[in-house]
C-alpha cells in the first residue's frame, strides 16, 4: 500500500479537477485523470477506445495507463493525489454493466491507495457538459454513487468533500492530509 497516494473521485463534472489543480497550484504532486488524454488520443489518431464506442477496449487503456502512473508515482516520498484511481475503472465497467476481467479486479486489489478517499459529491450547482464530458446530470449521479460504493467495497474510507469553492475544497484537503 502507498499511504501517501491519495484519490479524487466522483461523477463527472463535480470539480475534481479544478480541486486537482489547485492543489498542484500549491505544490503538491498530482497525477491527471487518464479518461480525458486517452478519449483526446482516440479522436485524434481516429480509434474507438472511447466511452461511446468500445468500453471495454476504453477501460483497457485506462487500466495500462493508470498502472503507469501509479508506478510512476512510486519515486514521490511526499503526497501524491491522484484525479481517479484504479478502482475508478472498476466502477466504470460496473456502472456501464460489463463483466469486470479477473486481471482488472485483481489490479485495484493490489495497487492500494491510501484509506481515505476524497469523494467529489454531485453538485448541480457546477454539473457542466463539454466534449468530452457527455454523461448526463443522472449519469454523473449515478457515477458518483458507483464509484462510492466501489471504493467501500474494497475497504476504503470515504471522505466526502465539502460543496463550496475550490480554494476551501483544496484546503480542506490540506487539513485532512494534516498539512
């Protein structure tokens, strides 16, 4: 286990990665969401390794790249917060009824993160659509819900953030990392 890893997670559109930059902002090593780079490589290179087209070949991709990342992240000694985690893939093929491959299970068993894990709740309020984020405000909240109940299951203790701006979200984080 990595007790200095730590995972923002949630529906789409809840400010996770605004939460994310703001907290590189201030000098903490983060690890970007890899859903977003690879929909962008697809679209540009022409594949379907996209949530639109082949889920399962999209959440392949995440899992390789993610696994990277995650080893990658090994060199950091200091906090580490990561926009999603591997189980966030679990919750993915869940969430879009798919079979969860044994090798994938066994991946978000094995790369743990720290126990607690920062759950962005929906949030009406700032819930936007864009190109590549095409989940509708039901969709998010029920990502959102999948994505608490994965990280249960696998024994993690979720800590919701607060709904207010970014500056006191990243904060609250501080406190909670005890910086």
């Amino acid at each position: 286990m990595s007790d200095h890893f730590f995972v923002v997670t949630g529906g789409p559109g809840t400010g996770k990665t605004s939460l994310i930059t703001e907290l590189a902002r201030r000098g903490f090593h983060t690890i970007p969401e890899s859903g977003r780079a690879i929909i962008r490589e697809e679209m540009q290179s022409g594949g379907d390794a996209l949530p639109w087209a082949d889920r399962a070949a999209y959440a392949e991709r995440m899992l390789q790249r993610d696994l990277r990342s995650y080893e990658d992240a090994q060199a950091h000694s200091g906090p580490v917060i990561f926009d999603r985690g591997i189980p966030d893939i679990l919750g993915y093929l869940t969430l879009c009824s798919l079979p969860v491959p044994s090798h994938v299970a066994a991946a978000a068993k094995a790369a743990r993160y720290n126990a607690r894990v920062f759950l962005a709740p929906y949030w009406d309020e700032i819930f936007t659509q864009d190109t590549e984020r095409t989940q509708t405000r039901a969709e998010a909240e029920a990502t959102g819900a999948v994505m608490r109940d994965t990280y249960t299951a696998l024994g993690y203790e979720i800590i919701e953030l607060p709904r207010t701006d970014i500056a006191r979200r990243a904060d609250f984080v501080c406190e909670q990392l005890a910086i």
